[in-house]
C-alpha cells in the first residue's frame, strides 16, 4: 500500500472523491489529508482529510475535527489510521473528533470503533435552507435597510483586516479556524455584509460561495451593547441581497456550531433539523 499526503498540489486527483467543496479546502492553512491506495492505482481504498483546531492558541489545546473519511477495503482503513495517528503526533494534537454522514458510514463507523473512537448516531449539527424560504422570517416584514450596513463588497481591505482582528481579540471566528489568514476574498462581496461605527466595523455576517454553488454563513458576530440590533440588520440586508442575485432554490449551509448559533437556528428555522450523523471522538494522550 502508498501512502499519499494530500496537499493543494496534488488534490485534484481526488476532487471526484472528495467533491469540489472539500477538494477547496486543502488551500487553506490548517487543512491536512492521506490516500492509501496499491501501488500503481489511482483510486485510493482509504481517504480522510481533517483539519487543526486551536493549533495556534496557547490556552488551549491542539485538537483534530475529521471532516472527511472514506474507507473502502480494511487493510488500507488501518494503515490510514495509522499514518493519521503519526501525523498529529508530530503537531501534539490531544483530541480527535469526527462527524461523517450516516447513511454512508458502515465500514468506516467500524473502523473509528476499531481505531478507539466513541461513535454515536446523532442530528448533525448543519442544516440547509434555500433561499426563498428566508422571505418568511419575521425579521422580513421590515424591508428597510439600515444606513450602517455596509456590503462587502464596498469595504476597503484595510477596514476589513482591521474589523477582523477586533472580532478575533473578541473570541469570534465563527467556522473559520483560519480566520486570520483568509483573504477578503474567500467571502461572498455581495451577500456578506458590515456594520459600522465611523471607521470602525462592530459587526460581521460573511458568507462564503462554494464551488458546488451553495451559500454557507462563515461568521456572524456583533460587538457593543446593541449587538442584537445589528445582528437583525445584517441578517435582513443579506437576505435582500440573496433575493436579488441568487434563485430561491439556492441552498444557504447554517452550521449550528456553538450555543449561540444553535439557539439563534431554532428560533428562524424551528423545524430545521440536521442530518443523521456518527459522531465521536478519541482521546490523543499518547500523540
């Protein structure tokens, strides 16, 4: 068996695997994967790609989030577990999690139990709303912009990196681990949009436009006492803006990453629910 680290360079060789989506991502800093295939073949029997979590913090420490993993023979899911065990030892990952889909996931749920992952079956945490289905939010019956907001695509890059790193000091990120390091842009100029006091941006809710066409929300954060406020401007100017440049069958990926996002989720979309998931977790002491 070989033993492939995927990188930006090579990716593409997998992107039919992988989907476009995710085949992105290996442009991006913390972003990691492995093939094992026989030698001489070009389809590997085993695949996963993960991503580095809190590797630059020192309060915290370094975990890994699998967000891909395919195993198709079982020979090559060990030698992959294996490889992957010796590549986050070397960055002293402590903790790795995982989510796959469900329906997919036989072969490879047997194996994560196999490698001393804890698996269980739960409601993955994103959902997927389509664009037309937004007009229906209450927050919709007011259709008048606020003068504050501002659209991406009309902030210069020094005000952006500036209002970036407040909302990084501020502990948000929203699913960007790389953050810092994302250029303007990685996010959608017309959807995403600002919020502004003079000089100084105090909100953000950036999307990002995947190659698969999909909308997903990046990061939605509010600084100052009028925080919800200006959370409701910015989600109403986006909205418009969605309306007049994408159709209404045009999916938006919500991920219901931490307490805040979930609670703000179940309060638009109180029937949206996730996907069937496995998800678990293995500690990495001895990494």
């Amino acid at each position: 068996m070989e033993i492939i680290d995927i990188t930006e360079e090579n990716v593409e060789a997998y992107v039919d695997l992988l989907g476009e989506d995710m085949t992105e991502n290996m442009g991006r800093t913390f972003y990691r994967g492995l093939a094992v295939q026989a030698e001489g073949n070009t389809t590997p029997d085993a695949l996963m790609i993960w991503e580095l979590i809190n590797s630059e913090k020192t309060d915290k420490d370094t975990e890994s989030a699998i967000r891909f993993l395919q195993i198709r023979e079982e020979e090559a899911g060990q030698e992959l577990f294996d490889a992957y065990r010796e590549r986050i030892a070397s960055v002293q990952v402590k903790r790795s999690n995982f989510v796959i889909p469900a329906k997919k996931g036989a072969l490879e749920r047997t194996m994560l139990k196999q490698a001393g992952f804890g698996v269980k079956l739960m409601e993955g945490d994103l959902i997927v709303v389509k664009v037309g289905e937004f007009e229906k939010l209450p927050l919709m019956k007011v259709r008048k912009d606020s003068p504050n907001i501002i659209s991406a695509g009309d902030v210069a890059v020094r005000q952006f990196r500036k209002g970036i790193w407040r909302c990084i000091e501020a502990g948000f990120t929203g699913i960007c681990e790389d953050l810092s390091y994302l250029p303007m842009n990685w996010f959608e100029p017309t959807v995403s949009c600002f919020s502004a006091q003079g000089e100084d941006i105090n909100g953000f809710l950036l999307f990002h436009k995947h190659p698969s066409g999909a909308l997903s929300l990046q990061l939605m954060a509010a600084l100052g006492k009028e925080y919800q406020q200006t959370l409701v401007g910015m989600m109403r100017h986006s909205i418009i803006a969605m309306e007049e440049n994408y159709a209404p069958e045009t999916r938006v990926l919500l991920d219901r990453h931490n307490q805040a996002s979930l609670q703000l989720s179940e309060k638009l979309f109180p029937r949206g629910f996730g996907k069937p998931m496995y998800m678990g977790h293995r500690e990495e002491n001895e990494a």
